[in-house]
C-alpha cells in the first residue's frame, strides 16, 4: 500500500467533506418540507375543529328547539316537556 501525501489527504478530507455539507443540505430540505406539511396539516385540523364545533352547536340549538315545538305540539304540554327535561334534550 503507498502512502498518500499530505496534498492528497487534504484533498481527500476535502472531498468528504464537501459530500458531508451535500447531505446536510439535502437533509436541511427535506426536514423544512416535513415542518412545512406539517404546518398545512395544522391549520386544516384547527379549521376543521372550528368548523365541527360550530356544526354541533347548530345541532344543539335545533334539537333544542325541536323539543320546545314537540313538547308545545303534543297535547299535554306539560307531561312532554318534563319528559323531555328528563331525557335530557333540554
């Protein structure tokens, strides 16, 4: 085995080193593009949850008043309206 000269480890070293800064660099992009996804997953979860909980205070308010026009609605008001406070619906 020849033994390389001090210029040709400089050379080698450098050479690794330029592939090491290459991979970091490719590793930096792709790690920004996950936090970037990441970020977009985020915001449509946080829409989405705004989103349901407004729909099920919309549900709420319906059934609520559904149970009113029921309980009006059934003849014996009175009855129904305590059944349906038992039920729990208002």
């Amino acid at each position: 085995m020849a033994k390389k000269s001090y210029t040709e480890n400089l050379i080698d070293i450098k050479t690794e080193l330029i592939e090491l800064k290459t991979i970091s660099t490719y590793q930096e992009n792709h790690l920004r593009n996950i936090d970037n996804h990441l970020n977009t997953l985020n915001e449509r979860t946080d829409k989405n949850e705004k989103q349901i909980s407004r729909n099920t205070d919309r549900i709420g308010i319906i059934i609520r008043c559904g149970a009113w026009v029921a309980a009006i609605l059934g003849g014996g008001g009175g009855i129904t309206a305590i059944t349906l406070k038992l039920m729990g619906v208002f």
